[in-house]
C-alpha cells in the first residue's frame, strides 16, 4: 500500500465511524447538552478532565465555553481539570497520580456543576476516580467514551449521559470525540442564546 492510499485509508475509517456515531450517539449529544445547559442556567460549572489526547479535548471544550464557540457570548464556567501544573504533580506527589482529578472535584465541584469525564477506553483509574468524586458532590456527570465504555460506564446513574462512540481504534474515537464536543458547544449556545 503505498502512502496515499494509507492517508485514504484513514480518511475513509474515519467517515464511516462518523456516520455509525451519528446514529448511535446523536441522542445521547443532545441529552448531555440538556444536562449542562440545564447546569449553566442553575448557576453550575463543566469541569472537564481526561489523559493525553483527552486531556486536550477537555482544555479544548473548557475554552470554548469560556471564551467563545462560534458565537458571540458571555464567557461560560468552565474549568479543564488538567491545566494546572503545580496542583497536577503535587497531588501525584503527595497521593497518587489516580487522585489528580478527584481531589481538584472534591474541592471545587458543587451539587449543580456537571462533570465531563473523557477516556478513549473508559478505564483511565484517575477518570474512573473522578466520575467517584463528582458522584460524592451531587454533580451530574457526562462521560464521553468508546469501546465497551470500560468502568466508567458501570458507575453511570440515570442522571447521568453516556456518549460511547462504537469504534475499538483510539484514533477514530478521538476524532470523533472534538465532533461531539463541537455538537455540545453549538447546541449550549442555541439554547441559551436562541437558534441563529
């Protein structure tokens, strides 16, 4: 196979994924931006938090909502748990790496703020500990995932979302992941600005 062929390859997985995710997780998108448009309006915050490339998506979401999508608007709370590098390395210093984002929920998360827990697998220990801790405050979560959607998706309440994108390859999960995160910003601020 020579090299375009390869980029075609790529190209051609990742539409296909895309278009089964369109039908598989198109309700989901809309019930978790019900959730933290919902959790905007009652004075709430998104704290966000993954690892590697979801540790970016979260920082990625997070600007979006507090500088701006596509639309002029107030800036929105939001906060990317995985920014902070001080408080980063001193909790896996002190306690565990597991613990980075529980312990940063334990002490900024409230009963109306919304989790957003990104892992390719669903079996990150620290994602897996934070969806623990969100839980512990009262917060709602909304776990974005793919695969079998790992652990993470076995401590789910019905209050919270599940967005699994049905692929096993982390790539195509990933990009299908900004989608989604894309979806959630537009439709956050469609329903708190109005449709354009």
């Amino acid at each position: 196979m020579d090299a375009t062929d390869r980029v075609r390859g790529h190209f051609e997985e990742s539409i296909a994924v895309k278009q089964a995710s369109c039908e598989a997780i198109n309700a989901s998108i809309v019930a978790a931006s019900e959730c933290m448009s919902q959790a905007l309006l009652n004075e709430g915050k998104i704290l966000s938090c993954g690892n590697g490339g979801s540790a970016g998506d979260a920082q990625h979401f997070s600007s979006e909502l507090l500088n701006r999508f596509e639309r002029e608007r107030p800036g929105l709370p939001a906060m990317a748990l995985t920014t902070d590098s001080s408080t980063l390395t001193s909790i896996a210093n002190d306690y565990a790496y597991e613990d980075i984002f529980s312990k940063q929920i334990r002490a900024l998360g409230q009963k109306n703020d919304v989790l957003l827990a990104i892992s390719t697998s669903g079996k990150s220990e620290n994602v897996i500990r934070a969806v623990v801790a969100a839980h512990e405050r009262g917060m709602r979560v909304v776990a974005l995932s793919g695969r079998d959607g790992g652990s993470v998706a076995g401590l789910l309440t019905e209050d919270d979302v599940e967005i699994r994108v049905p692929a096993n390859r982390t790539a195509r999960i990933q990009e299908v992941h900004l989608l989604v995160i894309h979806c959630i910003c537009d439709l956050i601020d469609a329903s708190l600005l109005g449709e354009v």
